[in-house]
C-alpha cells in the first residue's frame, strides 16, 4: 500500500469531523435550538437567573455546581493520566531525535496527533474547573443582595463557559477513537470518522421538547 493512500485516507477523515463541526456549529448559529449544546448554553444561563430570584437557594446552587466541578476534575484527571502515557508510548517508538530528523510520516502526525486531543482534553477541562470554581463563589452570595445581583451576569457567563469547555473535553476525548484506530490502521480511519460524527448527530440533535398539560 502507497504511503499517498493513507494520507489521503488522514485527510478524509479530519474532512468528515471537521465538515460535521462546521455543520454544527452553523446551525447553532441559525437557531441555539437546534442543537444540544447551545440548548444546554441556555438552559445553564436560564438556572443561575431562576436560582437569583429564589431566596434560600445558594446551597443548592453550590451543591449543583460542585458536582460539575467534580466531573470537570475527574475528567482532567484522566486526560491528565492519558496523556502521559502517550507521551511515554510515542517516546519508547522514537529515539531522541528521531522525530525530527526523520521524513515526516503518517505514524508521526497520528501520534502528534493523539497526543494534542488528550492535552486539549486536560486544558479544556482544567478550564471549566476553574469557572465552576468561580461560579460558586458568586452562586453562593445572599440572594437579594447588591453583590449577588452585580454577579449575576458574571455568575451565567462563567456557568456557561465552564459547560461549554466540558462539552469539549469531552469532545476531545472522542476524537481519540478515531486516531486510535488510524494507529492500527490508516485505511479504517475513515469510517471510523464516519461512525464518530453519526455518533456525534444523536447526542448534538436538538432536545425533544415535551410539553405536560398541568
């Protein structure tokens, strides 16, 4: 097999998910609705203003808001722990140096590769951790009073940056399959990108709306 085939087979495949975030992210733009995480985005922004008017509340909204950070933790943690075996796996392939004398191949850009998800993985979600971490100082001011109202509009800007940099740890964290499996084999890499953004269409589609007659 020619080395062309399976860079052509790399190029379709971060064809297919870079096409299907693009389609995303243009249909958010034409209607937050339309899409789960931009649906999500408003739902985060609509909970820190209920939770604003309702005196008593800052407990909860800290309990709610820790368990996010907690998932935000766990998820570094493992990005974290991931990574540096990677590190030590594309480490133990290479002699030093080798990688930069070497002529550029399709197993260096897919290590390269690996390697830079996991670590947008660990920062996006060390990201959310640290607004998680400041919403919960503003969450937990006295509803009513004049600093709890001064950070409202920090309070939802900090929820729904930290939700949004999780969304894309996690994210991340999907486009390991795809690396993964152009490790083993090149020419699978297609359809596996292929299976990861149908994957992706189901959990991106729109919230179904249901409406309880009281």
């Amino acid at each position: 097999m020619t080395e062309g085939w399976l860079w052509i087979a790399l190029v379709l495949s971060a064809s297919i998910v870079g096409g299907y975030e693009l389609r995303v992210a243009r249909a958010a733009g034409r209607d937050p609705s339309r899409t789960a995480r931009t649906a999500h985005s408003v739902l985060r922004g609509e909970w820190v203003r209920a939770l604003s008017k309702q005196p008593g509340s800052e407990i909860l909204a800290v309990q709610a808001l820790r368990n996010s950070l907690m998932s935000a933790t766990i998820t570094a943690s493992t990005a974290a722990l991931v990574l540096m075996g990677s590190i030590n796996l594309v480490v133990s392939h290479h002699a030093a140096g080798d990688l930069t004398k070497r002529p550029l191949s399709i197993g260096v850009v897919l290590e390269v590769g690996l390697v830079l998800a996991l670590c947008a993985a660990f920062v996006c979600s060390a990201t959310a951790m640290r607004y998680y971490h400041h919403a919960g100082f503003a969450m937990s001011l006295p509803v009513g009073s004049a600093e709890r109202r001064s950070r409202e509009g920090l309070a939802v800007s900090y929820v729904q940056r930290g939700g949004a940099l999780y969304s894309w740890s996690l994210r991340c964290f999907f486009y390991v399959a795809p690396i993964t499996v152009g490790l083993l084999s090149p020419l699978l890499m297609p359809f596996a990108a292929a299976g990861l953004a149908l994957a992706l269409s189901v959990f991106d589609g729109a919230p179904r709306r249901i409406d309880v007659d009281e």
